[in-house]
C-alpha cells in the first residue's frame, strides 16, 4: 500500500486525476480501492477546489454533473469533517440536517414498501402500491430543501466565488425532481402487474431514492460544511429569515435561530418583516390579526392559485393537525393518494369557474365534522386559490331553545 498523502497540493492533484480517470470510463470500485490506498481522508475544502478547478480548465459541467454520483460514491466515507463548526438548534444547517433524517428514515420506508411487494402475492399488491404512493408523495417535500439551497444558499456561496458545486448541484436536483415525479407516474398507474411494477421500481423509483440519499451525503460532507465555513453571521440570518417562504421538508423546527443564539418567538421574527396591515375596511396589527385568526373556532388552510399550501390557522379546536412542514407543499400530496383525484376534480372545478364552494360532512369518533372549500377570486374574478374550512359542529347541531345575550353571567 502506498503511503498516505498529507500534503494539500499533492491530495488535491491525486484527486483530481481520480476524477479524470472515472472521466475516462475507468470503474468506481477500481478508483475507489486506489483512493483507499492513497488518501486516509480528504477535507471537504480540497473537494470544492478539485471540483472547479476541473470546470476551469474545461471540463464540462454537464460532464461533472455526470461524474457527480461516481466520484461522490468514491469520496463517501473518506472526506475529513473533523472541524466542520457546530451550530445552534434552528440555524438553517441544523434544519437542514434534520430534514435530511427524515429524508432517509422516508427513503428507507420506500424501500421497504419494496422488499415487501417482490416478497407478497398479487392479492396484496394494490394497497402496497398505495402505501408506496403515500411514502413518494411525502419525499417529494425535498423539493423545498432543494429551493431553499437553491435562492437562498447558493447565492451566497456565488459571492465567495464558490460557483462549481452549486451549479452541478443544482442539475443533479433537477435530475431528482425528475426521478421522484416519474416514481409517482408508476404508483399512480391503474391495474399494473407485479413484474411490471417491480421492473419499473428497477429502472426509476429505486435509482431515485439512491439519488436523494446520495445527495443527503453530498450535503452532509461537502455542502454545509463548505458553507459553514465561508458564510458569515449576516447571511446565516438572512437565510434564516427568507427559510419560513420557502418552506420546510418533512421537519417544522421547534426553535427559530437568532444571530445572538438566542431563541425568537414567531410574532417577533414576523414584526421584524412587516408592521401593519391594511385593509379596505380597517387595519391589524401583526399580533391583532394573529389573535383572530387563531380565535376562530374554525380550522383554515389556504392553498394559493399554484395549488401550494401558503397558510394554515391555529386554532385551540383544530380538528386536522397541521405544522409547518406542509407550507409550499402541493396540495394533492396532503391527501392520501385515494382521495387524489377527488382534490385534483375541486381544483379543476374552481379554476373553470364551474363551482365555487364544495362542502362535505364526515363521523370522526364523536365529532361531526363540517368540511367545505370555498374558491377564491379577486374583484375581476381572477383566480386566487382556495380556502379549506373545517370545524367540529356536533356542539351545534345539539343547541335546543335559546341562551340570549342578556343570560349571559
């Protein structure tokens, strides 16, 4: 075995010419069993550099986005993260390291669904299916990790001349948003077969879930600890600030970070952004209207005209729990995949103009529940989106006589 290499300038030009040889078709596992021999680890700073120094010189970025999963399969396991700083709960790379849990207990559920489907007969394929489309539809949620990297992080690491990775990243999301969405394709697909199914899970859904977990590492040994070091204090804060548009992935963090360390509550990191509302008939402030909405015996949820969750109230009676990991997500992946197209009909219907209001009523234990989506237009008629109101009116249906305003005590 050779010796291990100490020297930056040396581990870098040993890396780089790895690269080049899986650039020339050479196959992973003989590069990696060299890497092994040669380097004890690689700090995550030299990958970066390799990285664009490759893209300086020529090499495509196409073709690094091509070589991306290779070398990266190479370099797991062996990048040196000894040093990478620590962070306080609720900084954006804590949230962001918390979602990437939950991304990979998603992935392996995914791949459990899986396992049991090539292991079960025909009869208890459907519901299997059914689970599996449940499980995609929730890792689709990555999308708004990725959008987060993508206009909040990236731009930042574009400032300090960082502009290789975030670029080869960036394809490699588009890739898995691609993967993710023909996954779905295949669990929504009516009466298909167990060897069609399982030939299918072969060639798109199982190379997507390897994708979002490789990209979980690419994060974990190179991205954030890149970016912890080159990001300063204020634009931490930033990111933070702009993270809640954005939306959170499979996480609602129970903590919102401050530049000081210290925690804030809501109210005031929302009073830093904005002050009073106005209104035709009147105005709030922040907290009046908060008080309100949160008052109503209702629960409310809007989707904008996108068909993405923009807000939900919360209220002390909510009958559906929300939290804030469903905010940007598509409406239809909120419902159980069944329901799917009944969601996808109410849409439709209230785009067109057809229909306006679409109530329902529903036994839960020992509540009636009242369900009723309402479209909203603006005063030209333009589409705006819909607002989900739900609330428990059992307590209603039993009132007898009268109780006047005058027996109040």
């Amino acid at each position: 075995m050779s010796e291990l290499i100490n020297n930056s300038a040396e581990r870098k030009a040993r890396l780089k010419e790895l690269i080049l040889r899986l650039h020339k078709g050479e196959s992973e596992e003989s590069v990696r069993k060299d890497l092994l021999e040669t380097l004890s680890s690689i700090p995550y700073g030299e990958v970066v550099e390799v990285e664009q120094e490759l893209i300086r010189e020529g090499l495509p970025e196409e073709e690094v986005l091509r070589l991306c999963d290779a070398h990266s399969a190479v370099l797991k396991g062996n990048v040196d993260l000894s040093n990478v700083v620590a962070v306080p709960p609720g900084h954006p790379v804590d949230i962001m390291r918390m979602e990437n849990l939950e991304l990979k207990k998603t992935t392996a559920m995914a791949f459990g669904i899986i396992k049991q489907i090539a292991a079960s007969d025909d009869s208890k394929l459907p519901s299997l299916v059914l689970q599996l489309h449940s499980i995609l539809n929730s890792l689709y949620d990555v999308d708004k990790h990725y959008l987060r990297k993508e206009y909040l992080l990236f731009p930042f690491l574009e400032k300090h001349e960082i502009t290789g990775p975030p670029k080869v990243m960036w394809g490699k999301h588009d890739e898995i948003r691609e993967q993710l969405k023909g996954s779905i394709e295949i669990v929504q697909t009516k009466d298909i077969k167990k060897d069609e199914f399982l030939a299918a899970a072969d060639m798109i859904i199982k190379p997507a879930l390897i994708a979002v977990d490789e990209m979980v590492i690419k994060e974990e040994e190179i991205l954030l600890p890149m970016s912890l070091e080159k990001l300063n204090e204020r634009e931490w804060t930033q990111i933070s600030q702009q993270s809640l548009e954005f939306g959170f992935c499979l996480y609602d963090p129970p903590v919102i970070w401050s530049p000081e360390g210290s925690e804030k509550s809501e109210l005031e990191q929302m009073q830093t952004i904005s002050g009073n509302i106005q209104l035709p008939t009147g105005s709030f402030k922040i907290e009046e209207l908060l008080a309100i909405l949160n008052s109503l015996p209702i629960d409310m949820t809007f989707v904008d005209k996108n068909d993405k969750v923009k807000y939900f109230s919360q209220s002390a009676e909510r009958v559906f729990q929300r939290n804030r990991a469903i905010l940007n997500r598509d409406v239809r992946h909120c419902h159980p995949p069944a329901s799917a197209h009944i969601v996808d009909k109410i849409i439709d219907d209230f785009k067109s103009g057809r229909q306006s209001r679409a109530p329902f009523w529903i036994k839960m234990g020992d509540k009636f529940v009242h369900i009723e989506y309402f479209a909203l237009r603006d005063q030209n008629g333009e589409y705006l989106g819909v607002l989900e109101v739900s609330h428990d009116v059992k307590k209603y249906r039993d009132l007898e006589g009268e109780q006047r305003i005058l027996s109040y005590t």
